[in-house]
C-alpha cells in the first residue's frame, strides 16, 4: 500500500485511476487491498473539499420549486415575503430576502433557512426563534446618515423592512452572535426622569462601541487612578485653546477611551461612562452648545469611572439637566464640581457677590481653569442663564477639533 498526499492535478488524475483500479477488484474483507481502498477515498475526498468550491445553493430557485411542489401563485406567497410588489421584486432578484421573510418562508414552507441565508456570516440559528426586540424602532433613519449602513440604500419604509438585517450585522461587528441578547439586556443606570426611547439610547452605545473599538489602547486601565487630585489636574487643561484634544490624549495615557457621537432624537443625552471588558469608555454628544457643559459632562462621567462603575453597573447614561434623589448622581455631580472649581475656593469667591465677567476671568486664571467653566456655576446658582454669556466659548468648535 502506497497512498499519497494529493499535491496537484497529477497527483489527483494517479490517485483517481488507482482507485478505479481498486474498485473493479474483488478483495476480501479486511484485505490490504480494502484497506488501502478506503484510505485513498480519504485522501481523494480530502484534496477535492480543498480545492473543488461547494456548490451554492440558489434561494430563488429553491422558492420556485417548492411553489411548484406545493403549486403554490406568487399570490401564495405574500404571507410570507409581503405585498405583491414585494414577492415579484424577490422572485426577480430586485429584492433581498429579509430575515422575517426568510423566518416566514423557513417556517410556512419548510425550506430549509441554510438555503434561504446567503450572508455566510449569518448564523441560521437567529431564526429559531421570534427576536426579543422590535428592531424597527431603532433610529434607523439617523444611524444611516450616520453612515453606520454602509451603502444601503432605500426610504424609511425599506429601512424598517430589513430592520433586523441592518441591526443584527452592525452588532455582529461588535459581539459574537450568542451575546446579543445578553448587550440588549444589559443593566444600565440612567439619570433623568423624562421618557428617554430605550431603543435609541441602545442604538447610541452601539454606536459609543463601534467608535471606542476604532480606538487601540496603548495603556491599560488601573482601577485606582482616577482620584480628585487625577481630575483636578485634568481640569487645568480646559484653560488651554486645545483642552478637549490634550483631555483625550490624557484620558489615553490611562486607558479610558474618550468617544464623542452626537446623541439619537429623544434619547436627552449629555453623556455616559461605559465598560468594555475592562477598559472605560466615556462619551459625549456635545449636546449643549458651550465649553463649561463638555467639562462638567466629562468630569462627571469619568467620576463614575472612579466610583462607581464595575461589570454589574457596565452602563451609566446621564442627562445632565435633570436631577434626582440617587447618591451615585449626587457623588458624582459633586467629584466634578470639585475637580473643576473647589469648595473652598467658590465659597469666598468675589464673583458670586459681583456677577462681574472680570471677577470671573480672575478666578478663572487663579484655579486654571477656562473662565466659561466659572461663568457655567455661576450660571447654573443663580439660574439666571444670560449671565456672562460671552464667556461661555462654543462647544462646536470642541467637535471638530475632537472629529477623526
């Protein structure tokens, strides 16, 4: 017995007549020639898996047939795929299966779903059963011009139609399959008591996790180093023109990942500290137009870094403007305003008796810090929100200066 490994078409054509050869003979049982029979037919099914490409079901052809089986119209078929248009646009190859359709038709007609699925990255198994959220809702709209699609084009109406699709792929990006439903799930503190949209807010640290994964630490997090003292020097850097840009090059050097992603339509985000296996994600959406509202903003989320976030807490969502009784906001309102101005400073602070711009911008430059940050305190005590405006600086100009 002389069986090779099959190296080429020469190897193959041998290996073939040699196995021919073997089969027209009428050895016994348990023979060398039995033997090298099936260890041959190993190897030739071995080089042929490897070098022959498995043939590619056709699902529109597997649709025809059982509705040639079943003598089925393409009137039977509009349970399944939806209007008339929409079957004769699939049936025609205009129109993607969706995965509803391809779960009605799976379970309604019986085709086996590998058949149906031709994304090779999707796993047939998200078919078994009814998804545990309604994916229609998310801000499909939104995260299209966002460009989070790709080159998927189509109205709204077609958006919410290949729901499923759009959401399951973009996840598939970030998580193994068999965690999905697990990241929906996930607890999340929110502060705020008006109507957030879930679905939306979910959409937002999908899209906070996409960004922050673009991003390859250089350093790992430690769990102690954000402290007061780590903040206050943190906050120093507002004073300078490019303070966002050196607060995210600081936040590196810890391995906090800082990410900016406009907030979704009814979802009143001001920002969120996230969890990453063991990296801090803190994100804002710069929704309030001034300098003094990214520093709070971030200030307070790094605070929940420092506090309280840990793997049963992953997620603290924050809109800023509301307040509530729970300790975590108010330990966490009160390490930022710290860090940005302290305690004891503000109480003796001549500004809060004068309201004069120039009393702020010297209690600025004492504390190192940007003065629309002491306008922004004063502001917010005296709930009077003209006061010093022109010292407030624009939080645009802090976008594009943090934008790719």
């Amino acid at each position: 017995m002389n069986v090779k490994i099959i190296k080429g078409a020469k190897d193959y054509e041998a290996a073939m007549a040699r196995l021919s050869a073997l089969m027209s003979l009428n050895f016994k049982p348990n023979s060398k020639e039995e033997n090298e029979l099936e260890l041959l037919a190993l190897v030739v099914q071995d080089f042929e898996r490897q070098t022959v490409p498995p043939i590619q079901t056709d699902p529109i052809e597997s649709i025809l047939f059982r509705m040639d089986q079943m003598q089925l119209s393409r009137k039977d078929l509009i349970p399944y795929i939806g209007s008339n248009s929409k079957v004769s646009e699939v049936l025609s190859r205009k129109r993607p299966l969706s995965l509803p359709m391809i779960r009605r038709l799976n379970r309604g007609l019986g085709i086996p779903a590998d058949i149906l699925i031709e994304d090779i990255e999707t796993d047939s198994s998200v078919l078994d059963e009814d998804p545990e959220v309604d994916y229609s809702r998310f801000p499909l709209k939104e995260m299209l011009e966002r460009g989070y699609f790709g080159d998927f084009e189509g109205n709204v109406q077609r958006l919410k139609d290949y729901a499923e699709d759009l959401i399951r792929k973009f996840m598939q990006e970030l998580l193994p399959t068999r965690v999905e439903p697990a990241f929906l799930r996930a607890p999340m503190h929110q502060r705020g008591d008006r109507q957030a949209d879930e679905t939306a807010i979910l959409a937002w640290r999908m899209c906070v996790l996409r960004k922050a994964r673009e991003v390859i630490p250089t350093k790992e997090y430690r769990q102690d180093i954000v402290t007061p003292a780590w903040l206050r020097e943190l906050a120093k850097l507002s004073a300078f023109d490019e303070g966002p840009k050196l607060a995210r090059e600081y936040l590196a050097r810890y391995g906090i990942t800082l990410v900016i992603e406009k907030h979704f339509k009814h979802t009143f985000l001001d920002g969120a500290a996230m969890l990453d296996g063991g990296r801090p994600i803190v994100a804002l959406t710069l929704r309030h137009d001034r300098v003094d509202s990214f520093w709070f903003a971030l200030l307070h989320e790094l605070a929940h870094v420092a506090q309280h976030l840990n793997p049963e807490l992953p997620v603290f969502v924050d809109d800023l403007e509301r307040t509530n009784s729970q300790s975590v906001e108010s330990e966490a309102d009160a390490m930022a305003r710290e860090a940005l101005i302290p305690e004891a400073t503000w109480t003796h602070a001549k500004v809060r008796q004068t309201l004069a711009s120039e009393d702020a911008i010297e209690l600025a430059h004492e504390i190192g810090v940007h003065p629309a940050i002491v306008a922004g305190r004063l502001r917010h005590e005296e709930k009077n929100f003209r006061l010093l405006s022109h010292l407030m600086g624009k939080a645009g100009d802090i976008g594009r200066m943090l934008s790719p």
